[in-house]
C-alpha cells in the first residue's frame, strides 16, 4: 500500500526541521537543552504484575480498561501470526478515497480486530477548504461507522511536521472531523504529531482542544544516523534523538511533558512506529535495533502505562535511507512476540493479564513465583545489565530488558527481607534501588512498613461458641484465615467432605448438596461450578492449609461479624 506521507518520518522530518548554525541559537537553543536534559538522566525503575486497578484509566472514547492494544499494517498482520488487536491502515482525504482497500477492508469486516485510520492530508489547500469537504467527510466516516468495529480517526497526522496550514487553520479542520466522528460510538479521534516534528510548529499550536481529542498518537521511528549522515555532530543526534539516543521511552518524553504541562489527560498509542534494521550503506544494523524493539515494547510498558496502543509499521519505502521492515529478520520479530505474549497485551480474542506496576502501589502479591522487572537506561548505554540481590546474597543477573527476575516465596523465609536493584553499563555501576517486602508462605507485599500478618489476637466463634483451632488464625491483608479442617467441623462439614489434591493444590468441600472448590495461592474459587474473585486465597502457612474465613462462611449461610478492640479481632459467625 502507498502512503502519500513518508512513514519514515524520523528521516524526512529532519529534512524538514534542520537548521543552520546561525538559526541554532535563537530558534532550538531552548528545544535542545530540554532533549539533553530527556536523554541524559540515568533511569532505573523496578515493576511487578500488579492488577487491572493499577493501570491509569482516563475515560476515553475505546479506551480499555487496562491492558495495550498491538498490531501493524494490514498487509503485513502475518508478524504477529494473527494473533494482533489492531490493524493498520490508510485512506487518502486529498483524492477523496471513501472507503478501507483491501486487505484491510476485509480484515476489519471478517475479524475481532481494531482499525486504525491514518486519514492522510498532505495539502495546506485542502485544510484550508475544509468546509468544501462536508458531503465527502460525512459520508466517509459514516462508511467507517457501519463497520461495526472499534475506529481510531487519526486525521491529518505529522501536522508539526508537514505543511498543514497554521495552527489555527489546522485546529478548525480537525474540529470539523471530528464533531462528525463523535456522532459515532465505535469511533474515537486521534491527534496524533511527529515525536521530533519541526522546531517552528510545536505541539501547542496545533492542539484543537480536549473536548475534540479522543487519544494522543505519536508517530515516532528510531534512526541510527541523523540524516543519514555517520558523522553527524553530538548536538544534532541529541535534538532529534538519533543514533545512541534513539529510544522510544526518549521520543515519547517531549509529548508526554506537552501534555503534563497543559494537563492533557488521555490515552496514547504509537500510531505507527519502528526501529530501523538495515540501510542503504549496506549495513544490518539487527544489533542496534533489537534493544531498540525491546523497550519499543517492554520498557514503554512499564514506564508509560498510558500507553494503550503501539503499532509497528513493517514495511520498506522506496524513499527511506533507513528500513524498518522486519521481514526476514525472525530474531527481531521474536521479540516482539515473546513481549505481546507477555500478558501485558490484549491479543485479537482476550484481555490483559496484568499491569506493570511499581511494587510499593502493588498490593498483596501471591504465589510461589513472584515476577519482578526493571526498566533501565543511561546515556550512550546501548547494553544494561541488571543484578538482584536479596539481603544482601547475589540472586540473579539479567542482561536486556524487560530485566526479568522471579522471587521465588517458598525459597525465602518468612520476616522482612530487602530486595537490592543494581544497573551496569559494563563494569560502571550507574543505579541503584531498594525495595523492603514483608513475606508469608506464598504471600509478598512491598513498603518500607509493609506488613502482612497484623499482630492481634483472633477469637472465632460460631452460634456463641468459640472455635478451638489447633494453629491461630491470623489477618492478612485485612483478610481473617483459618485453619481449613477445625473451621470446616465446627460448620459441620466432616472430613470425608473435604478433599484434598496435593497434585492440582486444591481443596474441595461438599455440604448440604453445594461444592467449593479452592486452589492454593489462587484467588479464583469455584461454587457449584461457577468461577468467582476472592479477596486473598488459600495458603500452606507452617504447614498448615488456612482459608478465608467470609468467603467460606458466607457460602455455607452463616452471617459474620466482628468487633475489633485494637489489640483483638473478635469474629461472630450466626448459622442463617
């Protein structure tokens, strides 16, 4: 497929934006203090798999709820072996294309999948005449509409970039469209600018307001050479973020602190974006570009959580010195397999599994492995190693990102222990973190007070009887457990209704013609056969199996109460 705009934007914007010496000193001074100031700060920053509440949620027109949306051009969806939720693709509003072409058209039509519209102007003329427009925007988006599928409008892309008008003229144009968009549920509109746009067409010029704006889009490639040039001078690969500087979590950097600073709260995608492979000096530069895939998808993840779209566009123009396709380059697709597999991701038929989330904002953390990650950068650092200790004794070692390690609870004690963060470039130490978390059989939680178990004393009683259990029960994360054997006879339930399987570590009860079935270190339970959420699952604490005491209560018709006198938890149970 053509498009008339060049994808390669991080070449031909440079064409663009690039300026003499003299023009230097008044007109990019200011921008180019701020690049240093975003490429030069060493970054380390520790994540776990925190829940969907974690993410940030903004309310937007097809946002979803957590979880990123992934994909690539429609004529190249065969990268993610049909497994991506986006598609990408374009229609030209200067020769009044009215209509999705093929593949896409049928893709969309035939298929669980998102659509991205690059609704390209590449004329001053047209934005300027916008109202000349009306029949054929109207009718057009209409058309979008009726295919029944979550749109993404990205009207007039790259328009710090390209002459499209002047602000005023450019914000009057989008607002037309997308009042016409908004008459739609399944469309949302995307403004969405060059990460390194021109110098003389900033962000602010260009925004046509919240009220107009569904999403923010960057469109944003990674380039090794600033113009195509391997001499280019330091200064220049530091303003338009190029060659040891080119990374995603750097480009994104400028458009997120135009947001900041104008309190633009909404979702982001990577309209479209790569990393460059190979170029016309004849060099594979695969080395270069797969860190590059790497925070593309794993560190933008974790460090950007706004971040809810990022789509790679595989393909090679004729016009680019620098080629982001990576057809034939299966290590480099691999890559970004093995990140949208993760479970950060929302593929075509199912959501996300989980947020990255810094540990102290993470809550409770169950099960016998826990998966901890680090994003981490500094200056001219194209390789970071990351190194764990716990209490001080080396634990494990990583070399590229996500920089993944797994605590493994049922190897550490229970108490208080440190989890020590360390980033190199080579033999340099350049950060350092440290991170305190409480553990409990297969429980973790993380803060400097963490703390698991609450020290009171817990009296259980049923019908006004107390409940003699032969190992205390203890709070956990607000959360009363019991041991499973003694709390399940004083309901009535004799053990021949309990059953254990040591194998499949579940446990299930049978009374009075209904069945719980609960899995250790699992809070999904199943009652009759129907799944639900527990609040803190099963655990083996010293050996024995303890459960939530509500949860089983309430299932078996007892009513529960309590009265807390600060230093006791006392608990009444009432058969209904």
């Amino acid at each position: 497929m053509k498009k008339f705009i060049s994808t390669a934007s991080a070449v031909t914007a440079l064409c663009a934006a690039v300026f003499s010496v003299t023009a230097f000193a008044w007109q990019g001074e200011e921008d180019y203090n701020k690049r240093l100031e975003f490429v030069s700060a060493n970054e380390l920053e520790v994540y776990v798999e925190g829940s969907s509440g974690n993410a940030p949620y903004y309310g937007a027109r097809l946002e979803p709820r957590t979880g990123i949306y992934f994909g690539t051009l429609a004529d190249h969806a065969d990268m993610f072996d049909g497994d991506f939720s986006t598609c990408l693709t374009y229609v030209e509003f200067d020769s009044m294309q009215a209509d999705l072409y093929y593949p896409a058209n049928d893709m969309v039509r035939n298929n669980n999948i998102n659509a991205v519209i690059g609704w390209n102007v590449s004329s001053a003329d047209t934005i300027r005449n916008i109202d000349a427009y009306t029949d054929y925007i109207e009718q057009t988006v209409k058309t979008f509409s009726e295919y029944g599928k979550n749109m993404y409008i990205r009207f007039g892309a790259e328009m710090n970039n390209i002459d499209l008008g002047t602000g005023e003229e450019f914000c009057y144009a989008f607002r037309k469209v997308a009042d016409v968009v908004h008459k739609y549920d399944n469309l949302a509109m995307v403004w969405s600018p060059l990460d390194m746009g021109s110098l003389d067409r900033p962000f602010a010029d260009f925004y046509p307001g919240d009220e107009y704006v569904d999403w923010i889009g960057i469109n944003s490639y990674q380039i090794k050479y600033f113009l195509f040039d391997k001499d280019a001078s330091e200064t220049n690969k530091v303003l338009w973020m190029t060659g040891n500087y080119a990374w995603h979590t750097n480009s994104l950097k400028p458009l997120l602190s135009f947001m900041s600073e104008n309190n633009i709260n909404k979702p982001v995608m990577i309209s479209e974006g790569g990393v460059a492979n190979e170029n016309n000096y004849g060099e594979d530069t695969s080395d270069w570009a797969a860190p590059r895939l790497r925070n593309m998808y794993w560190d933008i993840a974790m460090q950007y959580p706004q971040v809810k779209m990022i789509n790679y566009f595989n393909t090679q123009m004729s016009w680019d010195n620098e080629f982001f396709s990576l057809d034939g380059h299966d290590d480099l697709i691999s890559i970004i397999r093995e990140a949208v597999a993760s479970g950060a991701f929302i593929s075509r038929d199912s959501g996300n599994d989980f947020t990255f989330t810094p540990p102290y904002y993470a809550g409770m953390l169950i099960g016998t492995e826990i998966p901890v990650y680090a994003h981490a950068y500094a200056k001219d650092a194209e390789s970071i190693r990351v190194d764990y200790y716990i209490d001080g004794v080396f634990y494990d070692s990583t070399a590229a990102s996500p920089h993944k390690t797994v605590i493994k609870s049922d190897a550490i004690s229970d108490g208080t222990h440190t989890l020590s963060v360390y980033s190199y470039n080579g033999d340099t130490q350049l950060n350092s973190k440290e991170l305190k978390f409480d553990k409990l059989g297969a429980f973790i939680l993380f803060g400097e007070n963490a703390a698991i178990v609450s020290d009171k004393s817990i009296n259980v009683s049923l019908n006004e009887n107390q409940i003699q259990f032969d190992v205390e029960p203890c709070v956990v994360a607000d959360r009363t457990l019991v041991p499973i054997r003694a709390f399940l006879n004083a309901l009535g339930i004799d053990d021949s209704d309990i059953e254990y399987d040591g194998t499949g570590n579940t446990v299930t009860i049978k009374y009075g013609g209904d069945t719980i079935k609960l899995y250790i270190n699992n809070p999904t339970a199943y009652v009759n056969g129907v799944s639900t959420e527990i609040d803190v699952p099963p655990c083996v604490i010293d050996g024995r199996t303890l459960v939530p005491l509500r949860f089983i209560s309430e299932s078996f018709n007892c009513d529960v109460s309590y009265s807390d006198s600060g230093s006791a938890l006392d608990v009444f149970l009432t058969e209904k």
